[in-house]
C-alpha cells in the first residue's frame, strides 16, 4: 500500500507528473535514443551542464545490435554539439548498426550532431528546428606550429568526408555553408532552419514524431501501432446484402404477373 502511494510523489519527482502512460503490454520493438546537451567527450563537463555521454550511448548501441526484441532504433537529437570524436564515434557506431535507424532533429542538431543527424537511414527535421554547420575549434592550450593547423584541417576533412558520404549534400555546397561569413555574429558558419537543412540536402524530409515512428515502421517491415493493435478491432466494412428469397406459401394466391404492353402509354393502354 505504501509502495502505491509514493509512486505518484516519485513521478512527480523524476518527470513533473503525477501519473505516467501505461507501459506496452509487451517488449517495445522500437527503442527511442535521445543525444540532448552538448555531447561530454575525454574531459567532464560542469556539473550545470546537461550532457550526453558517449560512454553511455555505446554500450546501449551494442545492445541494440545484439538484442532480438528491438526492430529499429528512433534518435531523437536537440543537441548543440560537443566534443568531435565523441560526436564521431556516435555516428560511427550508429551508421555501423544492422537494424534501421531513424533521427529526428529537434530544437537543434547543430556542429557534430549534423553527423549523428545524417547517420541515420533515414532523417527528419522539425519545421523550427536548426542545424548549425560550422569549422571545428580548439579549446584551451594550442601550440602556435604548422602541424597544429594541418591537425586541424585533417580532422576538418573527416568530418566533412563523413556528412558528404551519409547525405545528398556535395563537399563543395557543405564546405561553402561551413565557411561562409557573415551570417554568425560571434563565428564562421551558416544555421540551417527547417526545410532549408532539406533543401541543403542534409536531411531527407520536414516532419514530426508521427512521420518518424511511420518511417520507421515502414524500414522494419512492421504495421505501425494504429494498424497492428487497434484497427483490426474497428475495421469492420459493411457488406451489400442480398435481399432474402422467400418460396410460394401454401394455400396463398401469388400475384399475378402483368401482361407485356407492347404499346405503354398509348391510346390501347
């Protein structure tokens, strides 16, 4: 009894709500992953900082590709990117998965979360939501030599080499958008909105939750959960009859056929 009464208190504790939707009454065959914050590589973020951590998110991933239950996978992003290798790496391991991927990107899947964002098999894009694609940055000590900037521009190209090769955007149109001036106040670069991150050919579609789960469903093979759990009970179409054939009853004078007029209408009818 008392495990009953502190359910509501600890809901409202961990999600702001009293009461949470009801679980499936099986093994959910789509597992949502979600990359929020900014993406915590090799060096701890601050405490204040909402972080993914890819020391997390790798090990759910070789889950996925082991597990026999999970379908597909949809990757919900609102990111503002983070540490590149760790961003890299992400998207390494989820372009490498067998089963078929899903992102949708909402608020922001900006700097290394546009290579997680093209990971996928598929990719959507809120109408709000924005992509910023910029140049790759140090932070903290850097040693003023030439090999500094040629480290710089080979890790530059791996990003690049890995958006071009997973998108339907050229390396001339994305190395255009990455250095273009101008437009950020504080930086180099270009913030995609909505339908131009589609029409750049970074994403494949504008769409919302709805269209991803479809999408989804659609590369598993699968009915989605309107088709395969509920509709089968209201998908009742009525038939056309025919009307029923009832026999001479016995001792009852059936009526008599009338006589063909070979003239309707006329003056002998």
């Amino acid at each position: 009894m008392d495990n009953q009464l502190n359910q509501p208190i600890s809901a409202i504790k961990n999600f702001g709500q009293p009461q949470m939707p009801p679980a499936p009454p099986r093994i959910p065959e789509i597992y949502c992953m979600t990359i929020v914050g900014q993406i915590e590589g090799h060096l701890m973020l601050p405490v204040k900082n909402k972080a993914t951590k890819y020391e997390h998110v790798i090990p759910q991933l070789v889950a996925i590709e082991q597990s026999d239950e999970v379908k597909g996978v949809l990757l919900v992003l609102n990111t503002v990117g983070g540490d590149i290798e760790a961003g890299l790496a992400i998207a390494e391991m989820i372009t490498s998965l067998s089963k078929p991927v899903v992102s949708l990107v909402l608020g922001g899947g900006h700097s290394i979360g546009v290579p997680i964002a093209v990971a996928a098999n598929y990719s959507f894009i809120a109408e709000t939501a924005t992509m910023t694609i910029h140049p790759i940055r140090l932070s903290g000590l850097v040693i003023g030599v030439p090999q500094t900037y040629e480290y710089l521009d080979k890790m530059q190209d791996r990003v690049i080499r890995f958006i071009v090769n997973h998108s339907n955007i050229d390396e001339a149109r994305l190395r255009d958008y990455m250095f273009r001036t101008g437009e950020l106040v504080r930086d180099v670069g270009t913030v995609l909105v909505g339908r131009e991150a589609v029409e750049a050919g970074l994403v494949n579609a504008v769409g919302g939750l709805s269209d991803a789960i479809a999408k989804l469903n659609e590369l598993c093979g699968r009915k989605s959960a309107q088709q395969g759990f509920f509709a089968d009970q209201f998908n009742y179409q009525p038939q056309r009859m025919r009307p029923p054939e009832y026999g001479p009853r016995p001792g009852v004078p059936q009526p008599v056929p009338p006589q063909f007029n070979p003239n309707p209408g006329g003056l002998y009818s």
